[in-house]
C-alpha cells in the first residue's frame, strides 16, 4: 500500500539551530501533504498544506517563517523548523492523502522533536 | 466550520469488557468519517471508515456507524484485549478541500 516515509523518527538540537524533517512517498506520487503537531496528550494540530510546486498554505496562528515547507517534487516535502527553541519541542507528523480524502490517509512515523 | 468532538480519557476497561468511545461531528458538507489508532511508540494507523450515512466500518473487531441523523461515529468493540490498549482518534473530512480535521483522542487502557 502507499507509505509515507518520515525522517527522522527522533532529533535532538540546541536552541537556537535549524531542524529538517522529510517526507517522502514511496510509491505513490503525493501531490499534497499535511504537516501536523502533535503536543504531549494532545489531537493532532495541523500546522500547514503542502502542494507540489506551489506556496505552502499555512493554518492560523502558525508562523511562516519559523516552520518552512518545502514540497519541491511529487515524492519529497519538507519541513524545517529553523531557529529553535524549546517550546517547539513536540511530535510532528506528516500526511498525504491517498486520492480522494475519502479513501483515507497514510502517515509518516512521526518525528519527536526535543531543543535543548 | 467542521469539528469533531469525542469522549475524554483516558478509558480503562477490564480485558473482555465492551468498549464504546462516542464522537460527534459538525460539518457542513458530506464528510467522510474515520477513527485512527496510535500504539505506543507509533504512528497513526487507520482503523475504519465510512464514507456515507449508514455506512458501517469494521476492522479488527472494531465497528462505527456513520449516523447522519445524530451526526455521531461511536467506536464499539464487544470484547477488547490488553492489545488494544492505545489512543483512538474520530476524525472527519471534507472531500471538498481534503483536510482531515481530529477529535483530542481518547486513550484506551486495557487491564488484564
């Protein structure tokens, strides 16, 4: 079935530096995909909405600059969390959609985040 | 706007017991609903869904029913396992803009 691979599954950075988490579909060709963060105990937020070759769409409340979203191919989209800091540690989770939303979605592993 | 609204946890049932976890949605279109299962350590899998009202999904044991005229998409289980324990998120979504929007999952906890 279609996988989404997710990397890393866990980093450690300093405050301060730039984290990137890939997404990648392994046999499917993801023209969208849905970043989200997960807080400890928490639902899944969505952060933002990747498509291929065009702007990220960003929710309210997200910032632009400090969660970049690249989604360059139809396999591979990105997300860096530049600047760090500690409240940005959390679990981060990407989706894509499997054709028509209504025949569900796969998800990457997850990536925990921790700034020290 | 779209929402989902499920029962807070956590859950803890003996093993064998039935298991109902309610949700209920708000949409103004006609979504597609599904519950999510997130084991410890893991990341989320797709349990079941349905996609009109009426429709039941099943899998593993599990069951929901999209119920249009309550708006709801309880979870049942007759007789759950130790293996079960994990949190179970309700989820809808519009196949208008293809957004998934979550319940704050409800984490299950079995005791042999």
């Amino acid at each position: 079935g279609a996988v989404v691979s997710q990397h890393p599954s866990w980093v450690i950075c300093k405050s301060g530096t730039s984290v990137k988490i890939e997404c990648r579909s392994l046999d499917f060709q993801a023209t969208t995909m849905f970043w989200y963060r997960q807080f400890p105990k928490q639902s899944l937020m969505l952060m933002a909405t990747s498509n291929e070759g065009s702007k990220a769409t960003y929710e309210q409340g997200v910032e632009k600059d400090k969660f970049l979203i690249n989604h360059a191919s139809l396999t591979l989209s990105t997300l860096t969390v530049t600047s760090a800091h500690p409240e940005d540690s959390s679990f981060y989770i990407c989706s894509a959609p499997l054709g028509q939303s209504n025949y569900g979605y796969t998800f990457g592993s997850g990536t925990r985040l921790t700034v020290v | 706007g779209n929402s989902v609204t499920q029962m807070e946890g956590p859950v803890t049932l003996s093993e064998e017991a039935f298991l109902t976890i309610n949700c209920t949605y708000t949409a103004t279109g006609y979504p597609s609903l599904f519950w999510y299962v997130q084991y410890p350590g893991e990341g989320l899998q797709l349990l079941l869904k349905a996609t009109k009202a009426d429709d039941k999904g099943s899998n593993k044991g599990f069951e929901a029913t999209y119920r249009k005229e309550t708006t709801s998409f309880h979870l049942e289980k007759g007789s759950v396992q130790v293996s079960d324990s994990a949190v179970y998120f309700c989820a809808l979504s519009d196949t208008r803009d293809d957004k998934i929007i979550f319940g704050k999952g409800t984490r299950l906890h079995i005791l042999p």
